[in-house]
C-alpha cells in the first residue's frame, strides 16, 4: 500500500484558493478546498515536496509566517 500524503496550503484569499485549487486540478492532483485552505492529495513523497517547495504554491500563499507555510502529512 502507497502513502498517501496531504499537503495544506494557506492561500491570502479566498479567491488566490480557488485559483490555486484549479492550477493543481489541471497538474493532476486531487485537491480538496476550503475558504482560504488548499489541500492536495499526492501518492508521491517528491510531489509533496515540490508543493511545499515550490513556486506555484508560494505566490499563492498567506505569508511567510509559521502558519503560512505549506504542511505535508504522511497518512
């Protein structure tokens, strides 16, 4: 059985979610959404790095304070 990792990101809008959600959708990730929280789903440790690294999710998100970083989990 696969790990599955859930991804969370804090977007500064509910509208910088949306768009991000849909980004995701087309890269082929399952995503979840909430008002202003993304979550990704990801079969792959390498692609939840790359959303918690990477630049699609940083220009999406709230700020650059503890609670505004992307969090993966490992289920």
């Amino acid at each position: 059985m696969k790990a599955r990792t859930l991804v969370r990101i804090p977007c500064r809008s509910h509208r910088d979610a949306k768009e991000l959600a849909l980004r995701l959708q087309a890269d082929g990730y399952r995503v979840t959404r909430r008002w202003k929280l993304v979550v990704a789903r990801t079969d792959a440790p390498e692609d939840a790095a790359y959303l918690t690294r990477g630049s699609i999710s940083r220009s999406f998100r709230r700020d650059a304070s503890e609670s505004g970083r992307p969090v993966a989990t490992t289920l």
